[in-house]
C-alpha cells in the first residue's frame, strides 16, 4: 500500500490538477482516484511517470510506494 497522506501532499504542492497527472499517467481520474486511495495498484510505468511528474528523487518515490516498515509486523519464530 502507499503512503497516501504524503502522496496527495506532494500533489498539492505540485500545484497540477489531479485531471492533468491522469492524463500523464494515461488513465482517467476515477482511476487515479482509485489508485491514491489504494483501491488499485499503482503500475511500475505509472509510478516511472508520476516521479517524472512530481519530481520526485528515487528517495521519496520509494518513501511514498516502497516503505512499508510501519505496516510490518514481526515474523520471528518463538
């Protein structure tokens, strides 16, 4: 899942609408939509673009789609 807060953060700070970074991506904004509020998945070309997009750093892209540790839970055996 993604890190939804930061990722509608960095797309408020970009100043583009969510319609234009739909058509960057090639899907429409209902999809998008879907995608931000993980109810989709977000494809590794769509993620490409949307770095390019945003201009992110490969840091905060894999911030936003990559981090995970919170989410995590321990798997150790006892």
């Amino acid at each position: 899942m993604i890190d939804t807060k930061e990722l509608e953060n960095d797309i408020m700070k970009s100043g583009l609408k969510r319609k234009a970074i739909a058509r960057e991506l090639g899907i429409t904004t209902a999809g998008l939509s879907k995608k931000i509020r993980n109810l989709s998945e977000f494809r590794a070309s769509e993620i490409e673009k949307l770095t390019k997009t945003l201009g992110w750093t490969r840091e905060r892209r894999d911030q936003i789609f990559f981090n995970h540790n919170s989410d995590l839970k321990s798997t150790k055996g006892g």
